[in-house]
C-alpha cells in the first residue's frame, strides 16, 4: 500500500450555515453532492473533489466521535495568491502571512467561524 494524498477532512460543527458560507465565500470551495446521512452537513468540493466534509450537531458531537482531538490545523495548497490576500483585506478577515523562503512557499494562517487552524498554501513564484 501506498498513500497518495489526504482526501479530506471531517469537522463537527454547530454552525453549519456559517461555516459552509465561509469555505464557499473565503476558501472558493463550492458545497456539492454529499451522500444521504441521518445527520445534517455538506460536502465542499474544489476540482471534483470533496475535500471539507461538515458535520452538523446540536451542541452534543456525534456519539463515538473523537471528544479531544488534538489536530492543530490543516492545509491546502492554493493558486491566485494575490488575488486571495486581496480578498483577505476587502474582507478585513484576520490572517498571518508566513514566506518559507527555504521552499519557496508562502502561507496564509486563518481561522474559520470555528476557530479552526487553516492554512492556504502558494508557491512563492505564484504571483496572478
């Protein structure tokens, strides 16, 4: 066996509405198809791929779900670089901006409505 890549991550959530609005209004992700659950979420999706699965609750997490999860954030790699910290700044949202000189990355460091750990990685030469 052999892995490939990270196929998506799963976040719990008792603000689906706003949080759906943020990956879609932030992020550029589009919410998409999603499996029929006993259980409210959507599926965001970039390029054919759902890679943000939302979870809906009321407060409580779903039952054998992981209580203490100790995920300090997570990753996508990006093009448009300007034009994403462009929209940043028009939406006066809160980022850090980090240039990895060493690999020639440059990331964004957000936070979604959550408070989640979001990273937006660009190639350092990505300049549209």
């Amino acid at each position: 066996m052999q892995v490939r890549r990270l196929d998506h991550v799963n976040i719990q959530t008792t603000r689906l509405d706003k949080m759906v609005a943020w990956y879609e209004e932030i992020l550029g992700l589009r919410t998409g198809p999603r499996p029929v659950f006993p259980f409210p979420g959507a599926w965001l999706y970039t390029d054919g791929d759902a890679v943000i699965h939302l979870v809906g609750h009321d407060g409580d997490p779903a039952v054998g779900s992981e209580q203490n999860l100790k995920l300090e954030h997570f990753a996508l790699t990006a093009t448009g670089k300007d034009t994403f910290e462009s929209k940043l700044n028009e939406r006066k949202h809160h980022y850090e901006r980090l240039e990895l000189e060493g690999v020639g990355l440059v990331q964004f460091h957000l936070r979604d409505p959550d408070g989640n750990h979001v990273h937006v990685d660009f190639a350092g030469n990505d300049n549209d």
